[in-house]
C-alpha cells in the first residue's frame, strides 16, 4: 500500500464493500471493492485507483491519465469508470474494470514460455485493443507485460470445474495504465517516456527538436511483448551486466544499434520471425504499421475476417454516438478542478516513487517534462540517473533472467 492510502478510503461510501489491495504504482495504490449493482444482488468487482492529493501526485498526469482512459470503451482495454475525491478530499480515486488473473508479466512467470499459437492469441488481442487507441487518437507509451492485464472469459467462470482454466483461451487481455498516455494534437510526442526495455530506438534519441511517432513507438513496443512471450527473455538486454546501470546503458546501446536475434534453441515459424522483423525494424519509417501486422499471414492465423474491420466499425460509431460513459467530463473536470485547489495533505509520501524513479522492471520510466528540463540545462537527458532522485537501487534488486520486477 502505497504511504498515507487509508486501508478503506471509500469506508464512507454505500454499495462498496473494501475487498483486498492489488497492488501499488508509481502514484498510488490499486483496491479491489465490490459494488452492488442494485441492493437486489447482482454486484461488481471494480478496482480502484487512489492517489493522494498531496504533493506525491502530479496533476498533469493524473488528468492525462483520466482524458485519456475515460474515452476508450473496447473488449481489450481495462474500461474506465469514474474519478471521485473521498469524502475527506485527501484522496482522488479512479473507478475502473478489475481484470482478476493478474498481469501478462506474472503469468509468463507462472506458466513459462508461451507456444506460438498462445502467444499469437495474447498478440492479436494487444494489437487489436492497440489499434483502437491509435484510431481514437490516444497512443500509450508504456506498453509492457505489467501493464497487460488478464481477465478470465465469461465462459471460463461458467465452467469452474472444467479443464485448464489458467489456459490462455480462457483469458482476455486489456490494456491498462494510461498514465504516459497522450491524445490528439500530441500524437508526435518530443519526449521519451516509457520502460527502456520497451522503448524504440527513436524514443532514445528523441529531443525537443526530435519528434516522434508515438503510434510507431507503441508498435515497437508490443513487437517486444510479443518476443517475450516467445522466449521469456528479452531482445536487448544484457543480463552479465556487473549492476543495474550498466545493464541499461548497454539495453540502450543495443536497443540503439537495433540488432537482435532470436535464441536458435526455441524454434518459432518463419513466419513469425518476419513479423518480428517488421515490428522491430529500428528505422520506424520501415517499421510495420497496424494494417500491415493484420495483414501478416502469422498474424491472422483463426481470425474472422470481421475482426479486421471491427475497430474501425466501432470507432465510427462510438463517434457517431459516443459510448455510455458512466460520468459525463463535465463531472470529470470539476473533480479534477477540486483535486488541485489546495487541501488537507494526504500525509508523507515516503514512498520515493515520483517521477523519474525505478520501475517495475528496474529501469527508469522517463517522464518528458523532467527530460526536457534536463536538455534545457544542457544535459543528455539520455543519461538521467535513475538514483539521483535518492531512492537508491531498491534494495536487493536483481534482474531475474528475462523477467525483471523488482520488489516495491
Ligand atoms: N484494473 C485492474 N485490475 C486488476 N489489477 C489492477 C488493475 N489496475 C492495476 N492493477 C494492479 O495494481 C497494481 C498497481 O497498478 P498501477 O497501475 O498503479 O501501477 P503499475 O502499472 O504497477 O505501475 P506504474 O503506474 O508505476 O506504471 C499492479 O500490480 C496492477 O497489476
């Protein structure tokens, strides 16, 4: 639990019953409530957000976050649901989807390695809830196992006693953490953000005066998920690094040459090893786009034809006739617009996960502002340490061999 988040903070509020914590984020910590649907019984699981709204939360990403999650209504992206301040104003909490089987990250660890057709299933659900942010002009940023998140099929709870149910058949993937997201008029983003491990080349080099195309970079991005699913490892790494930050510099560096295999022992088809080769093109002008990867024969392996035409269906009506939001932005912008008035504070922050510190996989999630004050002092921004914030390695810390998150 993230430091000063009351174990209950919607204590106060009916129809919600504090169930467990799930976990804890850069900016706060993840609950799982239940919410009664009508007093009758059907019910929800929702997991909610809770930032404090002390000096620890940084506004602009919260309400990035919020602008951005809140339009997107898809099968493969965690639904938004409603953002509230508790009753004593200390926190801000966002209301969303509980996906309940854990992360991508967790279950590769679980289960090991996916087969091909595994991975190609867990694949076409992230492009497909990946292309449809792209059509509603968000791009995400952050694209990694950690923030892929499970959630068993209806069909899958219908038949509780039958077979594997951690199968991957019976688990939807969703998109989740909008919180490096950007929209719109911002899609060529000028800064680097995001997990290094997942970070296209261009998004190392970028600058003020060096755009680039956030949609490119996302494909990168989910061109190495789909690597890690197949060899549970990642291409650019350099595991024999002596310490975490020599491991990073060289990740960048190989990340930066663009050179990458695939381990000869896991044979994959041909097939798909050129549709890595498209994704991970270093040059993001060759990279595959989005109609190309849905065209790609590894790609649309047992997919309906509808399904290739289904995002651009359901963004034209979602367009036409937006989705039912649960709360109009209006609402929205006036929570946000209260957050930000001075308040009680929430309490220390002793948690020393503000910008620019360790992410779960031990890299450093850059943030554009803090780079581009750092490029404005005439630093490479490239060379930020991630210590120098004095949270220090977290203690122990070790990559494990392809799969790093280290312990909060
Ligand atoms: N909708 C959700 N359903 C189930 N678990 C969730 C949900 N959202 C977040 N979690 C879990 O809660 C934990 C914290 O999530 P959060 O999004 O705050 O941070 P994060 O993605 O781990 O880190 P960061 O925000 O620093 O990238 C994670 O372990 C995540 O798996």
């Amino acid at each position: 639990m993230a430091a000063g988040v009351p174990v209950n903070p919607l204590e106060k509020f009916p129809g919600y019953t504090f169930q467990k914590a799930l976990g804890t984020g850069a900016f706060g910590s993840v609950l799982l409530y239940r919410r009664e649907i009508s007093s009758a019984g059907p019910h929800e699981d929702v997991a909610v957000k809770v930032i404090a709204r002390d000096e620890c939360a940084d506004f602009n990403l919260v309400s990035r976050e919020v602008h951005s999650h809140r339009q997107l209504v898809h099968p493969h992206v965690i639904r938004f649901k409603r953002l509230g301040l508790t009753p004593d104003k200390r926190f801000l909490y966002m209301i969303m989807e509980y996906a309940d089987r854990g992360d991508l990250l967790e279950y590769l660890r679980r289960r090991g390695r996916f087969r091909e057709h595994e991975a190609r299933w867990f694949f076409q659900q992230l492009v497909f809830g990946l292309d449809y942010c792209h059509q509603r002009g968000v791009v995400n940023r952050d694209l990694k196992p950690e923030n892929l998140l499970l959630k068993r099929t209806p069909d899958a709870r219908q038949e509780l006693t039958q077979g594997d149910l951690e199968h991957p058949f019976n688990l939807h993937l969703k998109i989740a953490d909008f919180g490096l997201s950007k929209e719109g008029v911002h899609s060529m983003p000028k800064s680097r953000v995001g997990t290094v491990t997942y970070m296209a080349p261009e998004v190392l080099r970028a600058g003020p005066s060096r755009r680039y195309d956030g949609h490119k970079a996302d494909i990168w991005s989910a061109g190495i998920v789909l690597y890690v699913m197949l060899f549970a490892r990642a291409p650019f790494d350099d595991p024999l690094a002596t310490n975490d930050k020599a491991r990073r510099e060289a990740t960048m560096q190989q990340i930066l040459r663009g050179e990458w295999t695939a381990p000869p022992s896991i044979p994959v088809a041909p097939e798909c090893l050129d549709l890595l080769r498209g994704i991970l093109a270093a040059d993001p002008t060759v990279r595959f786009s989005m109609p190309q990867i849905m065209a790609h024969p590894w790609f649309s392996v047992g997919l309906p034809p509808a399904a290739l035409t289904m995002n651009t269906v359901l963004v034209r009506q979602q367009t036409a006739q937006p989705p039912p939001y649960e709360q109009s932005v209006e609402e929205v912008n006036s929570v946000l617009a209260e957050a930000q008035r001075k308040g009680p504070p929430a309490g220390a922050c002793d948690g020393g996960v503000g910008i620019g510190d360790m992410t779960d996989s031990g890299f450093m999630t850059m943030i554009e502002e803090e780079l581009e004050e750092e490029e404005r002092h005439g630093n490479n921004p490239y060379m930020v340490d991630p210590y120098s914030h004095g949270a220090g390695p977290p203690p122990g810390f070790q990559m494990q061999a392809a799969l790093p998150r280290a312990e909060r």
